[in-house]
C-alpha cells in the first residue's frame, strides 16, 4: 500500500509573524516547520501502513527557498520519502493554484490514499485536499477521525456534529483527517538522523509540467483585497457584589443560553 | 574557529524540547510536591532514544558524544524540567561509561543495551558518610570469598537508588594502608540493589523531590566476580575517568535551569505593570537580568570548548572545571534574580522560579563543590601550591 501525505511547511506560530505589504500573504522567508494540522495525516499514514503490515509513506509538498525542515520533521516520523516544489513562480499561488501543483507531484507517485490535514494552520482556506481530488478526478472524504483500508475500499468515520458518518469509497482516493484524531508521534533520535538520509526530490514547475500561468499570482483568482486589524475587544462588565451578583451572573449566562 | 550551531545538533534541540512540550511546569510541581519518580518522563526520553543517545550503536545506542548528550541535557533542564528531569536520567546517559570501557564484552552486552532502551535503572555509589571529595577514604569494603565478593559498608547518595536494578559500586578490596598509594586497592563491582542484603533510606532534602538520593547499606551482599569492571584495585582509576564528562553535563543542567529562570523572569518583568509599566522597565531589574544573561552565554561557551575537547580525544581538566564553576554560579543568581523579579510571588510556588532557584543551589555542591573545583583551576592550571 502506497500512501501519500500532503505536507505543509509554515513560519512558526510561536513567533510573531509577518505579512508583505506588496501582496498581503504571510512572508515565509524564515525556516518553516511541519504544520501541525499536517502532522495528523502522517500518523495516520503511519499507522495504516503498520496496520497492513507493509506499504510505505510518502511526503508532498510546494514550499518556497527549497525549504525542507518541516518535511525533515515528517521524514522523522517514519515516512520514506518526499517531493518538493519550489519555484518563485508560485509565489502568491491560491488554493487552486496550490491544489494544481500539489496534484501533479501526487500524480508521479501513483498512491493509494492521499492523505491531508482538513486546513492548513496558516492560510485556514481547508479547500485544497477537495480540490486535489477534484485535479485528480478521484473520491474524496472529508473530516476523517478513524481511516481503514479493505482491499480496493477506503472506509471512514467521517466526524461529524452529532457524532460520525460511516462512508466508503474506492480506492485511490482523499481523505482529509481531522486534527487531533490521533496522538502524532515524537521522532526519535534515530528517527532524525535516519531522515537526513532519506531522499527529497526537489521539482520546479517545468519538472512537473505545469505552465506558469495556471499558478502563482498570474493564475490565481483569489486575491487578497485588504487586511484589517482585528478590533480590539471590548472590556467586560464589572458587577459590584451588593448582595445580587449571583443573580446578575445567572441572568448574562442566560442571555448566552449557557443556562 | 566557527561557532555556528550544526544541524544535527539543532535537530537534537528540537526533538528533546517536543518531547519536554509534555510536561510543562505543573507536571514538574506535582511530582516535585508528591516525591514521585517522573516515570512518564522517563518512558518518553527512552523511546525517544534520548537515554541512550551517548551509548554506542552497537550496544542499542545513538553514538553520540558527550556534546550531543550534553544538548540534551540542557534542553530537558531548560523545559523547566530541571534537575527533577534530568537527574531522572542522567545516569543512564554516561554513568555506565566504565562497563563499555572496562568491563568485560559479556558484562557490556547483558547491561548497556537494557540501559539504552531505559529498560534498566542503574546507580552510581561511591561517596560515603565520612567520604566525600576525599574518595580514597572509603570503607566500604570487597572480601574475596571464592568466585565472589562479599561487602559491607555504606553509601550516601545514591540517586534512584529504590528504582535500580543494579548500582555501580566502588568498594576498597585492599585496605588503604596496605597500598603502595592511596588511590590504590579499589575496585569498581556491578551489584544487585535488589538484594535483601541492601538496606535503602531516602534522605530527606531540600529539592528535586521528584527523584531520590539515599543512603545504602550493604550488609555482607555476596558479588560474583564476574560482575566486576575491569582489573581489581584500578577501581578509582576507571571513576577518574569519567570526572570529566560528568562535570560537562551537569554544567549543561545547570545553563538549563538558568535559561528556564531567565525566560520567567523576562516574562514576568514584561507582564507585571506596577505604577503603571512594567517592572522590566526599571533598570534595577533589567539589569541584573541581562547581567544573567551574559554570565549564562559565558558558561556556555566554555562548556561547549569542554565537550568538543573531551570529544576530540584532547584534554578538557580545565575546561569541564571551569564550566562547572560558571554555569553552576550563573545559573544559580539567574534563578535568585529570577525569584527577585517576582517579588513575593517568587516565593510562592505557582511560579516555579523557587524550585528552580532551589535545584540550582544543589550545582554548586554535586558532583563536586565550587571551592574544589577553585583548588583544582589554583593547582593544575595556575600551578600554585596544593592546599590540602
């Protein structure tokens, strides 16, 4: 069984982060790190290939500077491989243009399952696992808490807010697995230093075949218009306890339908 | 010269702090208030590799250097972990070093892959109750009985002592007076801490509650021979050995705390606003912070001169001295400075900067006290008179 993860590299979330005037995205110049919403998919990858008792877990994902700490972090996990794609053509990409790429590597591995994490921790767009699949022309299924392969079929308990769906589908398909479904792994000492050694294919865009003007800011549709501070938040009510604060608190609860 | 940092050691960094993410301060309280052995931790650092990062790969290790497991050791420490983290492993790290070196192959094959995969707890017992730095004082003493070694005697000390499986044991097995030099006639014994003839008492302290240190009392334990290290009587030759790369670590442990301390106070003096700013803003405060900074910076680097020696087969006396002092001296002000800036809230435990503050204090004493590492740098490096 092949299966492969849909990897994003992202600026730290602990440091304050950055975003370029000139076309409003967060600047990603700085090492990036392995998302964590990612790094669901490739324990669950993980696990499935262990589960089978055989199979292997590869890694795609688009990234300026060919970056590859966060995928170094993946690789660590356990993971076999990865390609990278990196080229400042895709500077300013949209989902679209993202889910194009990140396609066309998928497409060279000829996987399984792909497996992604339901949105990135960054750009919060959770549309380009479903538009991948729709590049690609296979079944996709979203919101995945627990992920089992039969033969040819994927089945999955799709969380749902009741609780979860059982759907299935054929394989090859995508399945977006919710975070924090499954504990990821640390990497193990071992681990990280088996992953310097693994291979990472770096590809730029002629590699994979893809024309200039169906990604990057060129071919994207989505645009970025303006960005606006978040309003500050309002200062709260202070109730002096005269005797009935009690009360006062129970009724502002109630006007939340809290109780 | 370059200083930059590799990769790997980065990477290193990076894999002790996500394991250390796990158990932030209040997990460390908890086990620091309850004297409860940080298992969890514990289990975590082992599957991780982390334990056995300085044991060869041959016997299950990583292969990693004093330099390496010196990382790692200030990560864990650094995590607010602290000596309740570290010591929690520390032995299994390095203390072993003397079977690989020493022992026999059978001995090394039976021992250092369980403490690899931490599987096995092992101690360390060599100072006594009338003998501390002055080690070539011990009375613990080996009587030869056939194949085996029969002792008597007691230790102080000894780190995880209830937890071990087996203690490395350095006894006398020819009296002092009878040696040609007092170092001589003392051997190095792996034993069984599991025997009956093994009497553990806790000694109450002051911190890193999490992890004991006790008194032992063996009480005519019977050794087989085979479970000696190396040749009878080269037993203080073989711990010689080893002085060094403990003093690297525990500087390593030390610069630790001191980070952690520092990062609560720069917290803390950011966030608490008093007459309307915050307390940072007063250069009676700053200062000494920065002050701290420079000291922790300071040591660091000579630690890290001490472990690159020591991993390049040169000689590092000097240098695992001298970062013992300073790390150990920095990171004790830097958690007093730090208890300072909190005001009476340092005092309280919820800030944790008191249990740093009374885990560092600990580095000036273990394993060597400051005024001996002071007789050391006069003697061997300045070359003044010895003075005891």
């Amino acid at each position: 069984m092949k299966v492969v993860v849909c990897v994003k590299q992202i600026p730290d979330p602990a440091l304050p982060g950055e975003l370029d005037p000139s076309t409003n995205y967060l600047k990603r110049d700085d090492k990036l790190i392995l998302d964590e919403s990612d790094s669901y998919g490739v324990e669950m990858a993980l696990q499935l290939v262990e589960g089978a008792g055989g199979g292997e877990v590869s890694l795609v994902s688009m990234a300026p500077n060919n970056e590859v700490s966060g995928l170094r972090t993946a690789l660590a996990m356990g993971a076999e491989d990865a390609i990278l794609v990196s080229d400042n053509a895709l500077a300013g990409s949209d989902a679209l243009g993202t889910a194009r790429v990140l396609a066309a590597a998928i497409s060279r591995l000829s996987p399984d399952l792909v497996l992604a994490g339901v949105e990135s921790s960054d750009g919060y767009t959770g549309t380009v696992p479903e538009m991948i699949a729709g590049v690609l022309d296979i079944p996709s299924i979203t919101f995945a808490k627990q992920i089992e392969i039969d033969g040819n079929t994927v089945k999955v308990q799709r969380q749902t807010e009741a609780g979860y769906d059982d759907v299935e589908c054929q394989t090859p398909a995508l399945v977006s697995v919710t975070a924090g479904v499954v504990e990821p792994r640390y990497p193990s000492f071992k681990g990280i230093m088996a992953a310097k050694k693994k291979p990472v294919e770096e590809l730029d865009l002629s590699a994979l075949g893809l024309d200039e003007s169906s990604v990057g800011q060129s071919g994207a549709r989505q645009e970025t218009v303006r960005v606006t501070e978040a309003e500050e938040r309002q200062a709260g009510e202070v109730i002096e306890d005269e005797g009935d604060a009690h009360e006062k608190i129970v009724e502002f609860l109630g006007e939340l339908k809290i109780v | 010269m370059n200083f930059s940092a590799s990769e790997d050691h980065e990477a290193i960094r990076e894999g002790v702090r996500r394991v250390c993410a796990q158990f932030p301060d209040e997990y460390w309280r908890e086990k620091d208030e309850q004297h409860e052995f940080p298992w969890d931790f514990y289990q975590a650092m082992a599957d991780g590799g982390w334990v056995g990062i300085a044991i060869p790969e041959e016997f299950g290790g990583g292969g990693q250097g004093i330099t390496e497991a010196s990382i790692v050791l200030e990560e864990v420490a650094a995590s607010g972990a602290a000596m309740n983290g570290c010591s929690a492993i520390h032995l299994s790290i390095f203390g072993m070093e003397p079977v690989r070196k020493y022992g026999s192959p059978e001995l090394a094959n039976e021992i250092l892959p369980k403490v690899a995969d931490g599987s096995l707890h092992a101690a360390f017992g060599v100072t006594e109750p009338d003998a501390g730095t002055d080690t070539t004082s011990i009375r613990t003493r080996a009587e030869r009985d056939g194949d085996e070694y029969v002792i008597t005697g007691a230790k102080v000390w000894t780190t995880k002592a209830p937890y071990c499986d087996v203690c490395l044991l350095l006894v006398r097995t020819t009296p002092k007076e009878l040696c040609d030099g007092p170092t001589q006639g003392m051997t190095l014994l792996l034993v069984d801490l599991k025997d009956p003839s093994v009497d553990i008492t806790p000694i109450p302290k002051v911190g890193r509650n999490a992890v004991v240190s006790c008194e032992v009392r063996y009480d005519g334990l019977r050794v087989p021979v085979s479970r000696r290290v190396g040749e009878e009587g080269e037993g203080f030759r073989y711990i010689l050995d080893g002085l060094n790369p403990e003093r690297i670590l525990i500087s390593a442990e030390a610069l630790g705390i001191g980070r952690a301390a520092l990062r609560k106070a720069v917290d803390y003096a950011n966030d608490r606003v008093i007459f309307g700013r915050p307390i940072g803003q007063n250069q009676g405060l700053a200062f000494p912070l920065a002050d701290s900074h420079a000291r922790l910076h300071a040591a660091e680097l000579v630690i890290r001169e001490a472990s690159w020696r020591y991993d390049s087969g040169l000689d590092c006396g000097a240098q695992a001295n001298l970062a013992k002092y300073l790390a150990s001296e920095a990171a004790f002000e830097c958690a007093d400075r730090a208890m300072q800036t909190h005001g009476g809230f340092g005092y309280a435990k919820e800030y944790d900067v008191e249990r740093y503050w009374r885990e560092s204090r600990l580095m000036k004493i273990a394993p060597v006290s400051q005024e001996m590492v002071l007789n050391y740098v006069s003697n061997k490096v300045l070359g003044l008179p010895r003075s005891y």
